[in-house]
C-alpha cells in the first residue's frame, strides 16, 4: 500500500494549471480550526498507474459510531502524484486522522500532520465590559449574556386591533341595551296613561276640540302634533317622540301590516311635522287645518291596517 502525505493549505490548487504555475499555498494557522469547519488538503506521494476513474475513500480507523467524526469529499486527483481534499472534523482535541484511498486495484494511505479542533464558542473571543468599581472588579470575569432568538410577540397593530373590536363589541351591546331597557320604561309610563279612548277615537276628538277653539300659531301646532304622535304611540307602541324619523319608519315597515303608501305618507308627515315646528308662530288656522286634514287621512289609513301591529 502506498503511504501520500498531506498538508493543509488555505487554498489547495484544483488544477494542473494552478499546481505548475502558482506558488504554494500558505499554511494555515492551525488553531483557526473549529468543528464542522472545511479543511483543505494537498496529498502527494508515489506515483500511481492510473488516477482516473472512482476513486472511493473512508477513514482508515472508522469506529462504528451512530454520529460520523468527519465529513470527508470525494478525492480529485491533479496528476498521478497528487491530489486535493476537503475534511471537517465532528469533534474536539489534538487529532491526526489517516484515510485509505482506492480504485479496486490501488489502495493509497493518506497521512495528515497533527492539528487542533476547537469549540465554536472557545474561538470567539467575548470580552466582558471592565468593572465599573473595585467590588465588581474583586468578582471576577462574568459569563457572557445569552445569544439566542427574542421572545416572539404580536404586533402591536394587532393588539390594537383587537382592542378596538372588543370596545366596538362591548359598545353595540351596552348600547342595545340600553335601548330595550328605555323602550321597557317607556311601555310601563305608557300603560299608566292609558286613554280612555281607542287611539284613533282621542285623535278625533283632539281635531275637533281644534276647530272649536279656533287654535293657531304655536299652540294649536303642538296640539296637533301631540294629538297625532299619541295615536301614533298607543296604536303601535312605539315611542315617536323619542326615536328619529328614520328609526320610526323603519319600525313601521317592519312591523305594520299598513298599505305601502298609508307608510310613505307617514314618513311625508313626520318630515313636514319637524319643518314646520320651526315657523309654527307663523301659522294661520287655514295653515292649521289643511295639516290636521292630511294627517286625518294618515290616521285613517293607518287605522285600516292596526289589525297587524305589534302587541
């Protein structure tokens, strides 16, 4: 078996080309190595009779262990004298590793010089800070802080956004109570003032105690709108006074069995009620009377279809 020396280069020639025309590489400085670190190997040694083709190569004492002591790359010869190789090393202390190269009809031992491999963490150098005071100092080096990946945590666009639906969340339903408990109140208020008429009856009556005391102007305004909001409130139970135009519409579509136009008509005096509450001083008996007529009308239609309201 033939005996190939190795030496370890910083950079190992890979051509023929590199080999003739180059100057030899530098050694390296020995205690650079680390575990899992690449060295590069040069072997020369007696000549070989053919050195193309496989070559396969293994470590000459392999130990049967479940994790490898080296990484070694397939051989590449440059001539029939030498070739290049490429180790790593999987442990730590002063080693010398000797590997057998062989073609079937071949064998070649390959010897490398003693080196040292080292921890990762040995070849950092991590200095401590100096002592801010002679007590620290009296204490000695201090290990250096832990290296290692932060805590993961949420954006704090997320917790916002969290933060935000959970008041939003908190908001509609604080807020639907809030609504059913006034609605509560406001049903008990009501069947304390019951009338001693139907709805429809009272509106009648207020309309003609109207014309008999030839009301204008401000008063004669409220006591219509109150009349008409009365009928409003105790035929349908619902607050008018109390809830927007839109609010009350909307109930009555939703809940009235009344004709589509007996609700557009509705809606229509709502909005003139609250535009004219504005110049009420203004109006006239005349002015009085055509608004009582339209929502005399109203009433009537609404009336027809109270079978369906909500009890």
């Amino acid at each position: 078996m033939k005996i190939w020396t190795c030496s370890i280069n910083t950079a190992t020639k890979h051509t023929l080309t590199d080999k003739i025309f180059q100057p030899e590489s530098s050694p390296v400085d020995l205690d650079a190595f680390t575990v899992g670190q690449k060295i590069d190997l040069q072997c020369k040694g007696e000549m070989v009779a053919q050195y193309a083709g496989a070559w396969s190569i293994k470590l000459k004492t392999e130990k049967e262990e479940k994790v490898p002591s080296y990484y070694v790359g397939a051989p590449e010869f440059i001539d029939e004298t030498t070739l290049n190789l490429q180790i790593a090393s999987y442990k730590v202390g002063e080693q010398a590793p000797e590997f057998v190269v062989e073609n079937g009809s071949e064998n070649l031992t390959l010897t490398t010089g003693n080196f040292e491999v080292i921890s990762v963490l040995d070849k950092h150098d991590f200095k401590v800070p100096p002592p801010a005071n002679a007590e620290t100092a009296s204490q000695g080096p201090q290990p250096y802080p832990f290296i290692g990946p932060s805590k993961m945590a949420y954006p704090m666009l997320l917790w916002a956004l969290l933060l935000l639906a959970a008041i939003l969340l908190i908001s509609y339903v604080l807020k639907k109570w809030i609504k059913k408990y006034r609605y509560k109140r406001w049903l008990e208020d009501l069947q304390r003032k019951q009338l001693a008429l139907g709805p429809d009856k009272f509106f009648y009556k207020e309309l003609r105690a109207l014309h008999r005391e030839n009301l204008s102007g401000v008063d004669g305004f409220n006591k219509l709108q109150n009349a008409y909001f009365t009928f409003l409130e105790h035929a349908f139970l619902f607050p008018v006074r109390n809830r927007s135009i839109g609010e009350t519409t909307n109930h009555f579509v939703r809940k009235s069995k009344a004709a589509k136009p007996a609700l557009i008509h509705l809606k229509r005096n709502l909005l003139e009620l609250k535009k004219v509450s504005v110049k009420a001083v203004t109006l006239s008996e005349m002015d009085l009377e055509k608004i009582a007529e339209t929502l005399r009308k109203n009433v009537d239609e609404l009336q027809e279809g109270s079978k369906g309201r909500v009890k």
